[in-house]
C-alpha cells in the first residue's frame, strides 16, 4: 500500500532530529 502523509512527516520528523543530535545542519 501506500504511505500515508503521516508516516511521512513522522519519518522526516526522525530524521530532523537525528540530524540535530549529529550536529549536521
């Protein structure tokens, strides 16, 4: 199926703050 919005803003949220903590802008 397909990936709702949701997933999709949750995942880029994750990835926000992984980026964060990593110190990568």
């Amino acid at each position: 199926g397909n990936i709702g919005i949701a997933e999709i803003d949750e995942l880029k949220a994750r990835l926000d703050k992984i980026t964060k903590v990593n110190g990568v802008a």
